[in-house]
C-alpha cells in the first residue's frame, strides 16, 4: 500500500550495495535510494536524474554535504537542498509526479545520495 511507502524507506538502515548511473558516475547511490527509485508511483528515477545532473554544480561549489527535500502533495513536487542547517542552495517545482503523496529526506555527502535513514 502507498500510504506506507515513506514509511518503509525508514526501515533502510545501511546499504549492502552502491548503484550509480553511467550518464552521471560521479554520484553514488545506496539500496534505500534505489527501492525509492523503483517503487515510487511509476518509477522516481526522474529524482535521481536531478540529482545527478544538477547537484554537482551545486557541490563544486564546496558544499560538500546536501539536505535533500523531496515534497509530494496533490500530484506535484517540490525539491529543496540546503546545507543541512537551513540554508537554500537550490529548488525545484515539479508539476507533476505520480510519486506517493509524502515528505523525504535524502543526503548527499562525498558523493553518495542515501535515505535520511541510512545516514
């Protein structure tokens, strides 16, 4: 049931495995990472190819450490990265997701992109 999908991400509490994309090697991401990608709505790979593409920009500029907020409310989305202590450093307005409803939280640090639970 999607109504406990933000939920069970909480249950990833390590990674066995580290997954990257060849269009963005740079970026690593966890088994948490990828159970969200793969069963979010249709599939939320879109997430990770925003990440990928557009936080490297973001983290040469010597943040080294990114709060990732992903908000889905009524079928659109809303991306906000700070630096973990409330500073903007970038967003992002989807207009549409088929992604559940729910608030997540993802960290990106030296390059590997995790579940807040797997921090």
């Amino acid at each position: 049931m999607m109504d406990d999908f933000p939920s069970e991400l909480g249950q990833f509490t390590g990674t066995e495995k580290y997954y990257f994309n060849p269009l963005y090697r740079w970026m690593q991401y966890t088994d948490g990472v990828k159970h969200f990608a793969q069963h979010a709505g249709g599939g939320a790979y879109w997430f990770l190819d925003i990440v990928g593409t557009e936080m490297r920009s973001v983290m040469d500029k010597g943040e080294d450490f990114l709060c990732i907020d992903l908000v889905v409310a009524d079928e659109s989305a809303k991306i906000l990265v700070t630096d973990g202590n409330d500073k903007k450093l970038w967003s992002r307005n989807i207009n549409y997701t088929d992604c559940p409803a729910g608030s997540y939280k993802f960290f990106l640090v030296g390059g590997v992109l995790m579940l807040a639970s797997e921090y």
